[in-house]
C-alpha cells in the first residue's frame, strides 16, 4: 500500500512540475521566436504563459506514464499492487485527464508565433545567403530598404522588391533572421512537427467520439506497456534503457504514421471488417494494440519466471 501511495505522489508530482517546467520552457521560446533585434519586450506574458501552457500540457500527459515507469525502474517498484497502480494512474490519465484537457483546449492554440506583420527593425545589417540586407526608418513612411548581392555588386533591390518581405518570410518561424542565424532549429523542428502530429491526432480522435477517442489511446495503452521491462534484467540502467527506447520507438511509429496520412490531406481511409470498420486506421490501432499485448505479455511470463525462481530458491 506504501508503494502505491508513492507512486500516486509522485505522478501528482510529475504532472504538477512537469507542466510548470514545461510552460517556462514553451514561453521562452515563444519569447526567442518572436524577439526582433532594436525591439523590447516582456519575457513572460500572461497570454504568451496561457498559450505554453495548453501546448505543453498534452506533452506532460504523454510522457507521465513513461516517467512513472522509470521511477518504478529507479525505487525497484516490482509488486503486484505497483503494476495495478501504475495501471489504474496511466487508465485515468488517458480515459479521465486527457479527454478532459481536450475539452477545454483552444483550437488555435498555436506553439510557434506567426509571422509578424510589422516590418523589421531599422539600422540594422542583416544577411540571407550572400545578399546583405539593410532597413532604414528615415521617417514612419518614408524608408529606405537596400539588398545589395556580394556576387553583384552592380544590382540593387529597393523598396519596390519587398526587401521586408523577404526577410520576414526567410526567417520564420523566428520574427527576425538575426536571430534565425543564431539559433539551431532542426532539433526544434523536429521535436515541432513531432508535436503537430501528436495534437493533430487528438483533436482528430477527439472529434471521432468513443471509438474514436479509444483508437487514440491505443497509443497510450502501446505506451503504457513499456511498465513491462522495469524488471527485464537485474541492471537497473539496462532496465531504464529499454523502457526509453521502446517509448521514443512507439512515439516514432506513431508519428511516421499519422504523418503520411497527414501528407494524404486525409485520403487514407478506413479499411477491414466487424469492428474496424469504425475505426479510422485500423493498421495503426491494430499495431499498437499488438505491441501492447506483447510487451504485457512478455512482462507477465517474466514476472512468473522470476517469482519460481524466488520460490525455489528459498
């Protein structure tokens, strides 16, 4: 009963700071993207907070059952009534709290800013490639805007050929290309689209109703299952490895999936029959229901070995 105590403090936990962490986070970036060099601005802005935290809360809500499956590994959390613990956790937080986020999440909740209307900043050099940029505000409407290319020297851009324009579109999803130049965005890029694939499926499950929102949380239960080789070896760092991995495989599967169907513009359609035929992707609920079974499987027989092995060894 200790056991299961702590583990519900610390998903309390999980949830709680992973959200507070994870809202500073999303906002300084919100505040990175939209930083224009000349320009102040607040660090952190009641709207710009609110936005982070409906962006990061479903990322917390994902991630909770593979945190709670690593402090298993962490505390040797190996009883019957952890694994009913960590079951019944992970069942409310994809059948009660997410559904519920979902609720009341904002269609238009949006993690990168959009492109700024304003023009960028005056008295400042930038560069794209090997054309150098230049706005000057002699006065509100009445500036100057040079692009001079070093490869020819001789041709000019001027206000005419949108210098602005340009600098604002080739800057994205940053609001000035100082500041593009500065920061490496693949990384970030990456872990963007990763999320965009993450919302775009649950507001699209979200919409389907029950079996819709069941179908989703196929993906949870695949998650869920990685609880399965907490105990898989008596080394706690290979044990912690392999709930890690098999976590970023399932995410990874998840996501190439549902990117090809969002490639498709939605093309792909459901297919199969008896019960799949309510089901939007049946490849995709069906993989993840399989990977579940085996991993709770595996996890099952394991445990059963290793308690003989307990038992007549004693």
């Amino acid at each position: 009963m200790k056991q299961a105590v702590k583990m519900l403090v610390t998903y309390i936990l999980i949830l709680v700071l992973g959200t507070i962490i994870g809202t500073l986070v999303v906002a300084q970036y919100h505040t990175v993207c939209t930083l224009v060099a000349g320009h102040t601005q607040a660090p952190f802005q009641q709207a710009l907070l609110v936005q982070s935290f409906f962006a990061i809360v479903p990322v917390v809500l994902v991630c909770s059952s593979v945190l709670l499956a690593l402090y298993a590994v962490r505390h040797n959390a190996r009883r019957v009534i952890a694994a009913v613990t960590y079951g019944v956790l992970s069942a409310i937080t994809w059948g009660v709290v997410f559904p519920l986020f979902m609720a009341v999440c904002p269609d238009d909740g949006a993690v990168v800013p959009a492109p700024p209307a304003v023009v960028p900043s005056a008295g400042y050099f930038r560069q794209l490639d090997r054309t150098l940029y230049y706005t000057s505000g002699i006065a509100e409407h009445n500036s100057v805007q040079i692009a001079l290319d070093d490869l020819h020297p001789e041709t000019m851009l001027t206000e005419s050929d949108d210098v602005a324009e340009i600098l604002v579109r080739q800057s994205a999803p940053f609001h000035d290309v100082l500041i593009s130049r500065t920061m490496e965005y693949r990384a970030l890029a990456f872990l963007h689209e990763g999320y965009g694939y993450l919302m775009a499926y649950a507001r699209r499950a979200w919409s389907g109703g029950i079996v819709g929102w069941l179908c989703f949380a196929a993906f949870g239960l695949a998650l869920c299952s990685v609880y399965a080789f907490i105990a898989m070896s008596s080394w706690r760092l290979i044990n912690s490895i392999s709930v890690c991995f098999f976590s970023v495989c399932i995410c990874l599967s998840n996501f190439y999936y549902f990117s090809r169907w969002h490639a498709a513009a939605g093309e792909m359609t459901a297919s199969g029959s008896g019960l799949f035929r309510a089901v939007d992707e049946p490849l995709l609920v069906g993989g993840n229901l399989l990977v579940a079974i085996i991993f709770i499987t595996v996890g099952a027989v394991t445990a059963i070995i290793r308690a003989h092995k307990r038992r007549l060894s004693v």
